[in-house]
C-alpha cells in the first residue's frame, strides 16, 4: 500500500550543524514529493516540491533530491538555524490524486 | 493576500456534544480538502470538495462526521456526538487548481473531547 516513512525525531542540533532528516516513499509510479513545514503554532507550509525522478527541490537552504532508485526524497541543510525548529512531514500525492498521504513527521530542535 | 483561516482555533467539548468547525479558504482556490492530525502524527485525509461538489468522503471515520460547502468557498465540518477518539488538531487546506499540486494549509482546529 501507500506510505510514508520518515526517521523518528526529536532530532536536536547545534546552530550550524548539517542536517538529514529521511524520507522514504512506497507508491505507485513516480508521484510527485513534498516536504512540508509545521511551525509551532501554525499550519502545515510547503517547503519545496520534487514533480520528477532526479529533481531537486530547494528552498531557504533546504534541499531534497528525487531518487526513484532508493524511493527516497531526503531533507538536508548545511547548516541549520534556531528558526528551523519545527517539525518537517514527507508527503505525496496517493495515486496521482488529491489523497496527500504524509509521513508522522520529524521533529527537529536547533540549540543556539 | 489571505491564507487559508480555520475557526475555532481551540474547542473543547464534553463528550456527546456536537461540533461544528470552520474553513475559510483562499479566495477562488476550487479545491477544499479536511484532514485530522491525531498528536504525533501526520495529517490523514478525510474528505474532498470540489466547489460545492463533495467529491470523496471516504476518510471520515463514522457517520458522526460530517462536511459541507454549500456555496463552494466557505466549508464547515461537524463532528455530531463527540467522543474522546475525535480528538485531534483538523487541518483544512485548499488548492488552486483541479489538478492538484500544492495545498495550502490553515492553522488547524484543536479539539479536545473530555
């Protein structure tokens, strides 16, 4: 079936430390890949997007590549902030459809 | 411009009472999704609207739930005879386009059933 699997947290971190939070996907065909960010107190925000194998999806300094080879779609940064205290969802559309079937979540604690 | 809004932001209900949850979501977006996040967990889809057209029910979880839209922009989700299990933050999201690709998300509802 359909699922998410993401690296248990809490992951907690110096300022500056790099990061890899894991994500790996079963689903049929190559859907599009999300990574998703929850801030204390706020709603889910798309982080970046993948739509194809290969791509890379980038954003604020967060990066994530489409490996359809290891059904993977990784989240790193190089070096992490106390603003990026939050908790990270993997997530993809079931099927091709609007059922976004989404990882527990990860969440990360950056120390200063 | 406007997010995606959701009200109550906290509720908290004895159980047996009814519910009643609010979305208010982008201004044209067609798509209106409802999700429940139990603690710890990710969201898990409940049910789609497609303007006013619920498209798919399939993830509410009893017939106590129930959602409508009925001039396709605001929706509201009511939960009838709560139950301690229904607790959980409720997500709404909303997208662009019939096709979908991103979904852009409210705040969330707390509901806590003692």
């Amino acid at each position: 079936g359909n699922s998410v699997t993401q690296m248990e947290g809490p992951v907690t971190l110096s300022e500056e430390a790099f990061l890899t939070i894991n994500c790996t996907y079963t689903a049929t065909g190559y859907p599009s890949l999300f990574w998703y960010v929850q801030y204390p107190g706020e709603g889910l925000q798309l982080l970046l997007k993948a739509t194809k194998a290969d791509d890379k999806g980038s954003n604020k300094g967060f990066e994530a590549t489409y490996r359809k080879e290891t059904t993977s779609f990784h989240l790193e940064k190089g070096s992490v902030q106390v603003s990026d205290s939050a908790v990270y969802f993997c997530a993809y559309p079931s099927s091709g459809t609007y059922k976004y079937i989404f990882g527990t979540g990860t969440r990360l604690k950056v120390l200063a | 411009g406007a997010g995606v809004s959701q009200s109550p932001r906290y509720k908290v209900a004895k159980r047996g009472q009814d519910v009643a949850l609010r979305c208010d979501p982008i201004s044209g977006h067609v798509s209106l999704f409802w999700y429940q996040q139990a603690l710890g967990q990710g969201p898990e889809f409940l049910t789609y609207f497609q303007n006013e057209a619920q498209l798919d029910k399939s993830g509410l979880p009893s017939d106590r739930f129930f959602a409508e839209r009925p001039e396709g922009s605001v929706s509201t989700l009511k939960i009838q005879r709560t139950q301690q299990e229904d607790s959980a933050v409720y997500l709404c999201a909303s997208s662009p386009l019939t096709i979908h690709n991103e979904q852009f998300f409210g705040p969330g509802t707390r509901l806590t059933v003692l």
